[in-house]
C-alpha cells in the first residue's frame, strides 16, 4: 500500500530555507513573491492492506521519527 506522508513546518515557526529560495527568485526577476515555505515529502511503500492499520503505523512513524512534532505538521495521505 502506497502512503504519503507531507511534512511542514507549523505557523510562526522560521523558515530560512524558504525565505533564501523566495530572495533567490526576486534576484533572478520573478518579482511579487511574497513567501516561500519549504516542506518535506515521504513517499512509503508499505505491506500492510487495511488502510485504517497503515494510517495508525504511519501516524507513530511520524511522531517517533519522520516529523518534528514541536516545530513541524504532517498529514497522511494513503492510496
């Protein structure tokens, strides 16, 4: 079974990674852009096949390793 999982980093919470690739792109001349955030994609391949188990695995997944539950969401998308 095919599981995302998407990682970002909660409001108000710095993103310096962001604001350089926002700061890059007015140097190149897209101008206008006001706010970049960056965010973490975690494509999982997984036995199990009861989706409800797999959303539950992937939900402790993430809080004991995948996402950094102080400063980062994440959601969980299966299928």
């Amino acid at each position: 079974m095919k599981v995302r999982v998407d990682i970002t980093l909660k409001t108000g919470v710095l993103d310096p990674q962001g604001e350089a690739v926002r700061h890059a792109l007015g140097a190149i001349g897209f101008a206008g852009v006001n706010a970049v955030r960056q965010s973490k994609m975690l494509e999982l391949d997984l036995a199990e096949t009861d989706p409800d188990a797999a959303r539950k695995s992937v939900a402790e997944m993430c809080e004991k390793l995948l996402a950094n539950t102080v400063i980062e969401n994440y959601s969980i998308h299966i299928g």
